[in-house]
C-alpha cells in the first residue's frame, strides 16, 4: 500500500478553470503538507496542517485552499488556474509537525494549465 | 535559517562509494541535517537525518563533523538506481512548526 497517495498523478487543465488535487497518508500521521515544484525543480512548501489546523501558510496566491476533512487527508483546491501554476505538486506527510520528524512524500501530481 | 552549499553535479563508478558532501556553517544547535533524494519523475524520498552524531540506516551513513558546519552522505555501494538529485536540508523550526526547505541539490550520476 502507498503511505502518501496523490490523485490525480496527472491533470491537464484550460486556464480560468478550478481543480482540485486529493491526497490520502495511511501512515497514521498527524501533520500533512503541500509541496510545488517548478520548472526549474525548485521544492518548495506551500501549506502545513497538523490535525486538520492550518500551521503553516507560505506566500501562496489566495486561489489556492487547502482543505482538511480529516488527519488522514488534505485536499488541495485550485481557483482560476494560471499558466504559472503548472508545475508539479507533491503532498506529505509526517508524525508531528516538530523538528525530528521525518517527513514522507508522495508521487507528485503533475499539473498543466494550457 | 541555515543555508546549506552543495556541488551541483557528481559522478561516481557504479559498485564504489559514492559520498556526497555539504556544508552548513550557520547552522544552529537545535536543526536537524536531513538528507533526501529524487530520483526523476518521483516523489522526494527520505534517506537519514542526524543531529551530532553519525548516523547509519540500510540505506546510508551520514557523518556529521565534530563542529558542525558540514557533513557527508556516504552510499556504500552505488546502484545505477542511485543516480538522482540528493539534497542536503538543514530543518528549521518556526513557531513550532517546521518543513523542509529544499536547495538546488547534488545530481549524483552513478557510472556503469
């Protein structure tokens, strides 16, 4: 079984459209988060939810709202998409949010906005 | 928050050490070293992490000099499935959260 499962893994999508982007752990973590990685394979953070609160909050346009049903999930949702915002997008989680923590990827959902 | 400095590319024979350095001298006494890799078109995977002392997983060895400022990712013995981008990450906390802050890497290229 995947530990951090992303879906779609890949979306290819017309500017002006909203899109959303799921991702599930089994690992039983409580701190999730989202990663974007550019074209030029830049890593980096967006969000950080530890049981479902919102703990990190990078400088990310508002069009991007990440949602938390539960500790097992963190949906990301996507407004008004932009040809900046193809990139690919990795979810993750971890047992804490604290330094010592180990924090597991999944496979990344490749976004394209055309 | 700490930056770390590593070289942008390397190669090594397939079935030698591959060791792979950083340097980290802003580091502070409470941030981690993590290392993780990527190998293309996959997710980043963790490889260890290390405060002080050396440490060694199934995967690798990671030694940490005694003040420090650097350390090196030691792969005993290099697969051509080891070839990736291998980042060297010092973690940082902020307000009691931290991420990983990811630099430009190491693209280690095993040679058959």
């Amino acid at each position: 079984d995947t530990a951090v499962s992303q879906t779609p893994k890949y979306l290819v999508t017309q500017m002006g459209n909203d899109k959303s982007i799921k991702c599930e752990q089994n690992l039983g973590h409580d701190t999730m988060y989202w990663y974007k990685q550019d074209s030029k394979k830049f890593l980096k953070i967006m969000f950080s939810y530890n049981n479902k609160e919102l703990i990190i909050n990078e400088t990310v346009p508002n069009r991007f709202s990440p949602k938390s049903p539960d500790k097992a999930h963190l949906n990301l949702h996507i407004n008004s998409l932009e040809l900046g915002d193809s990139a690919v997008y990795f979810c993750a989680s971890s047992q804490g949010p604290t330094l010592g923590n180990t924090i597991y990827f999944g496979e990344g959902s490749w976004l394209t906005v055309v | 928050d700490a930056k770390t400095t590593q070289p942008p590319s390397m190669d090594c024979a397939e079935g030698r050490a591959a060791n792979l350095p950083c340097n980290h001298s802003t580091i502070s006494g409470n941030e981690y070293v993590y290392w993780y890799r990527q190998i293309h078109s996959q997710g980043p995977q963790y490889i260890i992490h290390g405060l002080k002392n050396n440490e060694t997983n199934e995967m690798a060895s990671l030694i940490i000099t005694e003040d420090r400022k650097s350390s090196t990712l030691i792969l005993p013995h290099a697969t051509l499935r080891d070839t990736a981008v291998y980042y060297c990450i010092v973690r940082v906390a902020r307000g009691g959260a931290d991420g990983l802050t990811f630099g430009k890497g190491t693209h280690l290229i095993i040679q058959p």
